[in-house]
C-alpha cells in the first residue's frame, strides 16, 4: 500500500497536515529525522505510519505511562497490533509481551526509557527485527529542556544494538540548545530536520495583571463561547474552582492526578463529549488527549516556562478555528514562582533522608531491589517517617531526575489473570480438585483460550455476578489458585507506583552529583525569568516573543494578541470605527444588531469587526443581549 492508501484505511484522512508527508518520506528513506510539531500537529503519526509501511516492529521510547496507554489504546481501535512495558506488570506479562513482538504480529512497542537498562529487553530486542526507533517528547534528553530524563540518555548507547534502524526524535517545544542536544545525545546521523512555526495564526495570547481572578474568569468564558480548559497549581483549587463556576451557571468539573481512575476516565470523557464545558486541572490534564475544539485555555497560575505554558496552551484551537490562550496573574504570582523553582531543589541531606526513608517502606537490603515496584501513597509515607509533605515530594522529583526511582503519579491497572500451566496440567488438576473444575470453567467460558497465552484483565465484580456468588469468595478463589501455581492473578492497582531504578544504595553514600543539581536549578531559573518577561513585557506581540524564545526568526506581528489589538483598538482608524459602531447601534432605538449586520452595514469583514467588538465588550462600552445582538449601553437601557 502507498502512504496515502494508509493514511485512509488506518486514519480516515484524505491528506497529510503541513510537513507529515515530507516526514514520513525522510523516514521511509532511513534517514535519521528530528521533528518539531507544535501540540495538536500530528507528531504521533509521523511515526506510526511508515511504520506500517515497513516490516519489522517500531519500538517507541516515551516517558508517560498514561500517553503511553493512550496511543496503545488508539492503535488498537485502529486493528493495529501494539503493547507496552512499564512499572507495576507483572515479569510474565512483560516476558509475554517481548515474546509476541518476536513470534507475534506485533507492529509497536512502546517502552520508558528506563526499561531500555534492563537485561530482558537487551537480549530480545537482539532477537527482534526493529524497523524503527520513535523517541517522543525527545526534549527529555537534554539538561537544557524543561522536563530532562536522565535515563533518555542511555537511548544512544541502546541504539548501538539496532545497526542501521533510524530513528525518528518527536517534541513540540525545543530551544536552539535542546535542539542541538538533542542530535548530539542521539548521535543521529546527518539527521532530516523539519521544524513547523511556532506562530498559531488562529490562536490569540494574551497576559493580563488581575487581583480577582475569578470575576477575570467568569467574564472571559461569558465572552468567549464553547469548551475551555483552566489551569491551576493545586489540587484543592482545581476542586474550588470548578464548584464555582457551577454556582455561576457555568458546567464545570475537576481533574487532577490524585482521583481514582474510574472518576478521571469519566470526567475526561464527559469534557470530551461536550456534557460539560470547562474542567478546572493541574498540569496532570491534557497529555495526549485530542479534542480539536478546545477555544479556551486559561492559566490562572504562571507555568515554571514557556516550555510549559506554550504545550499547555496549544491544547487550544487544534481545529484551526479561532480560540484564545489568557493567563491571568498578579505580584504575588511573579514572586513566588522563582522561590518555588529554589524550593524545588532540597538540601542533600534530605535527599538522603527521604531515600533511607523510601527503602525502609519498602523493607529493601543494600544491593537489593532493582526494578522494585511498590504502590506509593505520599501522604501516608510521610505520616509514617515524619517527613514535611511539599519537601519530601521536591525530594522525591530530585531523585527522580538522578535516576534512582521512577514515580508515576496517575496510575490505573486493571486485574489480571493468566493461566500458568499448560491445557493437560490445567486438566489434571481440575480432576484432583472438583471443588475449583467450575470456576476453572466460568472463567474459561467468559475469557476464552486467551487465558493460556496472555494476561486478559478481567472484572472480579462481573465473575460475581455470573456466578451469583460473593464478591470476596471471587477473589478468595482468585488468590487460592494462584498460591496452588494454576493462575497469576495480578489485583487492580490504583495507586501511584514508585519503582527502584537502581540496586538500594547505602543512603549515607548516595552519590549525587551536586554540581549538576546546581546547574540545573540555574537552568530552571533561567527559565522562570524568561517567563516572567513574557508575562510583564508591555508592547511586544505575544507571537513574535515565544517564536524568539525557541530560536525562529520572529514574522509579523499576529494581529490578534493583547498586545497586538490594543495597539489596533488605540490607532485613530479604530477609534473611528468605534464611533461609527455607536452610530448604528444609537439608530436602532434600542432593537440592537447581530454582528454580522453590523459587519454588513461597516463593509467590513466579520474578522476585522469582531476584534474590535470583543475589545468594546470587554471595556463595557458594549452590552450582548441573550439573542446575540449587540447594544449600546444606552440603547441597551432603554429596552
């Protein structure tokens, strides 16, 4: 099939988006390729379709296990073959799983990038034909990004395994430096670079000094109709903030990484599907979720960097329509983000501290442990060991990023059960135990032959049902079997996973590299400062300044930020129009007009009008009544 023949079966796309095509044909050449998509570009694509193309398997290296299940399950929807290895599978799952990229159909393996350390996946990946090495968010790799992995940079010392396999690197925000670290940690070979503007012509940016944030809120998602996200930094906020608005006839829900599964899945979806309009998040919302008609982002906290806020409000406008990104702040914001990024960075000692505290929640030896995964519940680890929450939690991210441990925060594993024995063992033992032959049978009847060859997730609460007994008599049975070796049942997990990366170190000689720790904090304040300029720069277009950051020759000014329509709103030719607007609308006698025979009457285009309109709404000098007709605030009295 050509590419083309692909894109229809698999995606239902006529055409390829701006530089997908030219991409996929670096690849299909086994060229070496770096892209720089903004978010909503169609990064994932860019991958995953010369890998249908070519046979073998495409192993992918991202580090979010939830974006990672996420384009499992896409893929899947799709009849596309892919798995996933991460923290908390069981080692039969994991065993399972490499066995089918080798014998199996499978098309995609996605990995973290601390996997790539392990022996296992070392010695089959020697037995796989890999026809492609997809690394995503590749700005990991560099200490100069906003998110750095250390393990990302063992990628070049894997990618010696795979002679001759390209690779393609994936990111949407990259400066100049990360850019370069990025080949060069890579050791990418003559590499394809293909890099999209990072101007948004349909997205309008805005900053805004507000001491009252919410009425700032409420009066921008009055003025600007359809789906919305709004950040926020804590947990408890997102919460507040969103039974807020519902008290303002506003549908609005929460999200954050501390819910379970279930509630996330639902509210995710029920944004999705439009039942309500904004959901109030922390950064935990938005990795890897599609939803194009997103017309509002708001930050009602400032991000640590541009890196951050321009991903973040990217999830804005995807459909190319117009849609606005407004972040919201005052004094206190600006000050206290550059003391957060120095509380980020703890005292050695505690990072010492905390570590002895982890491998004694974990009852880990010296030289024991690595790989380790154990459910991970901050609250109560720090009521146990006496540890101040927000520190430990900045300790915890610190040895994150030197590599000992690995946390996901947002978590979700359903139960499991494989069957560990052949169909004639599993046959004798149903023969010399008949009180298990018809839960043997149930089971088989509801999950199929599957069972033998793979780990099938199963619903305890279903078996139940089916079987009209007691929940807690399922799992008794599940557990029995298991401690009989006839079944690997691996519980649901719903809870944060901590992963010993490394065997346990004597905490007392934990080797930290200070000196990198220091640099980073100096990196990561650089960055903050950069942002704080964005926010308080009083003239420059909003467009022009993130295209600079990240290394583009700035283009014309976007014409539709704060910046760029206040200098509109203030030239003579606006405040002409002004008084022309008021004209008409004085004529009316308080019937009012609809925007669009206002724009008739002006001979203008709708664009041009609607600009200055919102800016006259916003300044009160304009009233909207509930059909959609603009008022005077005169005329709008008189009715």
């Amino acid at each position: 099939m050509t590419i083309h023949q692909i894109l229809k079966q698999f995606w239902g796309y006529e055409s390829f988006r701006p530089l997908q095509e030219d991409i996929i044909r670096s690849v299909l050449g086994r060229q070496d390729t770096l892209v720089l998509l903004p978010t909503g570009g169609g990064k994932s694509l860019c991958f995953q379709l010369p890998a249908l193309a070519i046979d073998g398997v495409c192993l992918v290296i991202t580090p979010l296990i939830a974006l990672m299940k996420d384009q499992i399950e896409q893929l899947r929807r799709r009849g596309i073959p892919a798995v996933a290895i991460y923290s908390g599978m069981h080692w039969r799952e994991i065993d399972r799983a490499l066995d089918n990229c080798i014998y199996g159909n499978i098309k995609f393996l996605y990995v973290s990038p601390e996997r790539l350390q392990t022996e296992l996946l070392i010695e089959r990946v020697k037995q796989m034909k890999v026809s492609l090495l997809a690394v995503d968010e590749a700005h990991c790799i560099s200490a100069w990004g906003y998110d750095f992995r250390p393990p990302y940079l063992q990628i070049a010392v894997f990618r010696e395994l795979l002679k001759g396999v390209p690779v393609v690197a994936l990111t949407a925000s990259a400066t100049p430096e990360v850019q370069r670290d990025i080949v060069e940690k890579l050791e990418m070979r003559q590499p394809q670079v293909f890099r999209q503007t990072f101007a948004r012509k349909n997205l309008s940016y805005s900053a805004f000094y507000e001491e009252n944030k919410e009425a700032r809120l409420l009066k921008v998602l009055q003025g600007v109709p359809g789906s919305a996200i709004v950040y926020v930094r804590s947990r408890r906020q997102t919460q507040d903030l969103a039974e807020w608005l519902h008290h303002q006839n506003i549908r609005a829900d929460y999200y954050h990484a501390g819910l379970t599964a279930k509630q996330r899945s639902d509210k995710q979806d029920s944004w999705i599907h439009n039942r309500i309009r904004v959901i109030v998040a922390t950064n935990a919302f938005g990795m890897g979720i599609d939803k194009p008609d997103v017309r509002t982002v708001v930050h009602l906290d400032v991000p640590d960097s541009l890196e951050a806020y321009y991903q973040e409000a990217g999830r804005a406008g995807r459909d190319e329509k117009k849609a606005y990104a407004v972040l919201l702040y005052n004094h206190k914001d600006l000050s206290d983000i550059e003391q957060r990024v120095i509380q980020q960075y703890q005292p050695v000692e505690m990072l010492k501290r905390v570590y002895q505290a982890l491998a004694n929640y974990a009852n880990l030896a010296v030289g024991g442990g690595e790989f380790l995964d154990i459910d991970f519940d901050l609250n109560a680890f720090c009521q146990a060991f006496q540890l101040p929450v927000t520190d430990t939690h900045y300790a915890l991210k610190q040895l994150q990023l030197e590599g000992f441990i690995e946390l996901s925060e947002a978590y979700f594993s359903p139960s499991k059960v494989m069957i560990a024995v052949d169909n004639r063992a599993l046959y004798e033992f149903q023969v010399m135990n008949p009180h298990y032959d018809a839960f043997l049978k149930l089971l088989l009847r509801i999950y199929g032959g599957e069972l033998f060859t793979t780990f099938v997730s199963i619903s305890e609460s279903s078996i139940a049902k089916t079987t009209r007994m007691p929940e807690n008599e399922v799992l008794a049975l599940l557990e029995q079997l298991t401690q009989r070796s006839i079944l690997i049942y691996e519980k649901q997990k719903d809870k944060p996973q901590l992963t010993f990366l490394t065997p346990r170190f004597d905490a007392r000689n934990l080797p930290i590299d200070v000196m990198a720790l220091e640099r980073s904090k100096q990196r990561n304040l650089a960055k903050v400062r950069a942002m704080v300029d964005y926010v308080q720069n009083p003239v420059q277009c909003r467009t022009r300044l993130l295209q600079a950051y990240f290394g583009e020759e700035p283009g014309e000014a976007c014409g539709i930020c704060d910046h760029c329509l206040r200098q509109q709103s203030n030239s003579l030719d606006s405040i002409a129009l002004r008084q022309r607007i008021f004209q008409y609308l004085d004529a009316t006698n308080g019937q009012g007009l609809a925007p669009r025979q206002l724009a008739d009457q002006l001979n203008l285009t709708p664009e041009r009008l609607g600009d200055v309109i919102r800016h006259m709404l916003a300044d009160e000098q304009l009233r909207i009544d509930a059909a959609g007709n603009l008022h005077t605030r005169s005329t709008m009295n008189q009715r």
